[in-house]
C-alpha cells in the first residue's frame, strides 16, 4: 500500500514539476515577444497580472469543486486547459490573444493547486503530511527556476520553440 501510495505522490509532484517548467518558460521569450508584437513593459505586467488575478478569482471556486466532484477530474480539467494555454501561447500573434493564454494559464494553476494540495492532505497521515507538502513547494520552486533555463535554450530554435511540447499524462 505504501509504495503505491509514494507512486501517487511521485505523479502528482510530476505534474506540478511540469506545469511549472511551463509557467516559467515565459520569462525568456517575453523581451522578443514584446519586439515582435510592439507591445510596452507594461502591457507585459497586465499579462502576469492576469495570470495571477484569474487564479486569485478561480481558486476558491475550483477548491469548492475538488471536494465536489473530486481532486483527480480537477487535477486533469486543470491539466488540459495548462495544455491550452501553453498552445495559445505558441501561435497567439495579438495581444488579445496572449491575454487569453495567460487567463487560462491562471485558471489552470487555480484548478491544480487546491486540487494537488488537497489530494496530498488527504493521501498522507499527520506524520508524513509536511514532508509530502515540502516536497510539493520543492516541486514548484525547482519546475519555475528551471522552466526559464528551458524556455531560453528552446527559444534558440524559434520564439514559439518552448510552447510546442508534449504534455505528461496525469
């Protein structure tokens, strides 16, 4: 039991590890999308705002949702639209549209993050709970220091290079 148990951890901190490579491939390309595009700094700013203000709005609605209709369906609903708003991001050629890739970027994180928290909270004993929960934060942190390092070598190959990636099965 317990070693599929760590199996299921070991998917789950997988897919936040990913997702976050994801979030963090942005950063590099971003200098050479707002040449291409003729867009300010500040227009870039609105971007990450949005992404963080959709999560900040959807959270406590997903959260509400994993205990509905359970962790695992909102783990994958969260994964696809990440999937989606990583390919909008990759042949968005308008502003508009990269504001509609970074909301669903947003929305995307407020579904996986209450949801891996949740399953994590409710998959381990008071006892190994921090440690599971460290690594989660050791899972995000790596993926987003990572992730730009990733986006910058892709970004060698083209400025949409880094965004047309497989996505991992949850």
């Amino acid at each position: 039991m317990k070693t599929t148990h760590n199996v299921t951890i070991g998917i789950l901190l997988a897919n936040l590890f990913i997702a976050f490579i994801g979030i963090g491939l942005v950063i590099p390309v971003m200098p050479t999308l707002m040449n291409e595009l003729h867009i300010s700094g500040t227009v870039v700013g609105y971007m990450t705002a949005a992404f963080a203000l959709t999560q900040l709005v959807v959270s406590p609605f997903s959260g509400k949702a994993a205990d509905k209709f359970g962790r695992k369906i909102m783990i994958v609903i969260g994964l696809f639209i990440f999937s989606l708003s990583e390919l909008l991001f990759a042949v968005g050629t308008s502003v508009e549209l990269l504001f509609v890739s970074r909301i669903f970027g947003g929305m995307s994180a407020a579904f996986i993050m209450p949801a891996v928290t949740a399953f994590i909270v409710d998959s381990t004993t008071l006892k190994g709970r921090a440690k599971a929960l460290g690594y989660m934060s050791a899972a995000i942190g790596t993926g987003f220091i990572i992730g730009p390092g990733i986006g910058g070598f892709l970004a060698e190959y083209g400025t949409r290079a880094p965004f047309l990636r497989q996505q991992p099965w949850p």
